[in-house]
C-alpha cells in the first residue's frame, strides 16, 4: 500500500494554495477558475482534487490555514510578561500583512465572499473575535498594571484597535496612493498616544 510522506503532503497543498491565493486577489473568486490554478501551481486537474474537492474549499483553506499560524499568535501573547509591548508586538503582526502585494485585495475579496457563504462568514467571524479577545485580555492586564488609561473599557478599545487595523487593509486595497508600510509607524504611534496612562492631578 502507498504510503503519504505527510511533510510533502502539506508542501504541495501549500503550494497550491499560494497560487489560488495570487489568483483570487487579482481575478477575485468568481472569475478565477480550477484550470487556472492548475497552469499556476503546474499540476493537472486530477491532481489538483487530490487535495481540495472544488474552487470552494481552496478559497476557505486560504484563510483556515492562516488562522491556525494566527491562533497560536495570539496565545503567546497573551501570555507575555509584559502587556502593553506584547499589545503593540500583536498590532504590528496583525497589520504587517497589508505590506505585501495581493493580501489586501485578497481580504476585501473575502468579505464580499462571505456574504455568500456561512461558512466562510463563520470562519472568519471566530477570527475576528480571537484577535478581539486577545487585545482586550492583553489591555486589561496592561491597565491593571498601570501601563495604560485605566479610564478606557478593554471591549471597546479593542473594537477600535481592530478597526484601526482593518483600515490599513482596506485602504491599502481601494486608494492607489495609501502605502501600508509608510503608514505602519502611525498606526503604533496613534495608538501609544492613545492608550497612555492619565497623568495624576496634583
């Protein structure tokens, strides 16, 4: 019996799905096809169903694999020793991705995807919400400690942290002179200034 070597099992899959992924940021979901991402990744058809059932399911593995290296992210952050430069470290992992070429395309490309699909919305809804968690936990800790406005309330702070960071994308994607990584710096100074602790009246 064939036996699968899973390391080159995961490397092929991988490479496939990098070729879908420059396909769907530029031609979007609906206008890419499967025989395009076979001449792509240089495989046939049938070898391409080894890996994904249809078009669908490469589309939600693009962002379902994302997610797993993004979970584990998140975890160590919230276990950082020190709150607010973990809090600035996840921000700039976060937004950092708006820096290459085909992402931001590719985020907006999903959104109007899941409007279509519950199980992409799904997906990416139990992403959002990680990444809410995670910021609101690491401002809570910092607050705690002092390092920053007590005064703010970790939910909603959190839900303008990740506004601020889905600009960056959505900017970078639909205004031709928005550069993610000239706008980078201002995105962590704003929120430094921000988030600042209060100083005491005396």
């Amino acid at each position: 019996m064939r036996t699968v070597d899973p390391a080159k099992h995961q490397a092929r899959r991988r490479h496939i799905l990098n070729a879908a992924t420059g396909l769907f940021a530029a031609k979007g979901y609906e206008r890419t096809t499967t025989a395009e991402i076979c001449k792509t990744a240089g495989i046939s058809a049938g070898n391409l169903f080894h890996y994904f059932p249809n078009k669908r399911a490469i589309f939600l593995a693009v962002f379902d694999e994302e997610g797993h290296d993004k979970a584990e992210r998140l975890a160590q952050a919230r276990d950082a020793d020190d709150p607010l430069q973990a809090l600035m470290d996840l921000v700039d992992y976060l937004a950092a991705p708006a820096v290459e070429p085909v992402v931001p395309a590719l985020v907006m490309e999903a959104m109007v995807q899941a409007y279509r699909d519950p199980e992409l919305e799904a997906l990416l809804s139990r992403g959002n919400a990680d990444e809410h968690a995670a910021i609101a936990a690491l401002l809570t800790r910092a607050a705690a400690g002092g390092r920053i406005d007590p005064g703010l309330n970790p939910d909603s702070t959190a839900t303008w942290i990740t506004a601020l960071i889905a600009s960056v994308f959505t900017s970078a994607a639909t205004s031709p002179g928005f550069d993610p990584a000239d706008q980078l710096p201002t995105l962590r100074l704003i929120l430094t200034r921000f988030l600042q602790a209060k100083p005491h009246n005396s």
